[in-house]
C-alpha cells in the first residue's frame, strides 16, 4: 500500500502546528500534556482514516477494524515500512519535526520498530503535516 494524506493543524484548532511526540510516566498518564496528546493522536488516526475512506473503501475497513480492536490502524509488517512527512509550521512555537514524526507513528502503527522515513519542514499559515506511507 502507498497513501498520502494530509493532517490539518491539529486537535484544538485547523491552524495549529502538529504535536510532538509525549513520553509519560505512569503519576502523569491523565495530566493535561497526556490528555492533549492523546487527543492529537486521534486527530492523527482520524485524518488517516477518512482520506483512506475516500481512495479505498475496502483497505479503510480494514484498517478501521484495526484501530476499533487494537487501537492504532496499521498493524504489523515483517518488512520494512516508510513513513515521509513534510511539517508546515503555522508559528515559531512548534516541537522538534523528529519528535513530530514520533508522534505520528505512534499514532498510526501498532509497531514502528520497522518503520523508516524522513521528515522536512516549511513555515505557512496554516499548521499541517503532508504525510506518505509505503507499506510492504
């Protein structure tokens, strides 16, 4: 499978600069920051998700049958999978593209210990992320 799909801002607002990936402890799983990442994580899925919808019906359910039992869409390959993505800042106050595309995968795989990919960066007015995802 090869999809591309763009997610818009983010979780609170359409303009908003994507999120960095969040490590946790266990005393701070339900603190606001968790909380926002969790959310932004669904944001992520949800974009995957409906532009799926619209370039493939079929692979969507599958995917959505996913994220329903295990709670991210794409499950786990034996090869290798790519991940590209191109960050559009909508201001200087934005996370690490590194920790971005973290973010993003963990939102979206089951396991990323395969995953490869590159990220890059621009500034606009409106906060996205242009994602592209190559799976064996």
């Amino acid at each position: 499978m090869k999809h591309s799909f763009t997610i818009i801002g983010n979780e609170t607002s359409a303009y908003g600069n994507g999120r960095p990936k969040l490590r946790t402890t266990k005393g701070s799983q339900w603190d606001d920051k968790a909380k926002r990442y969790v959310a932004w994580k669904g944001h992520v899925v949800n974009c995957f998700l409906d532009s799926l919808r619209v370039a493939s019906p079929k692979l969507a359910s599958e995917y959505e049958m996913n994220a329903y039992k295990l709670k991210k869409p794409i499950p786990e390959f034996t090869g290798k999978c790519r991940m590209d993505i191109h960050i559009y800042f909508s201001s200087d106050s934005h996370g690490d593209p590194e920790n971005i595309f973290g973010s993003i995968a963990d939102a979206l795989f089951i396991q990323d210990k395969r995953l490869i990919g590159s990220f890059d960066f621009d500034h606009d007015k409106q906060g996205r992320v242009e994602v592209t995802i190559k799976t064996p």
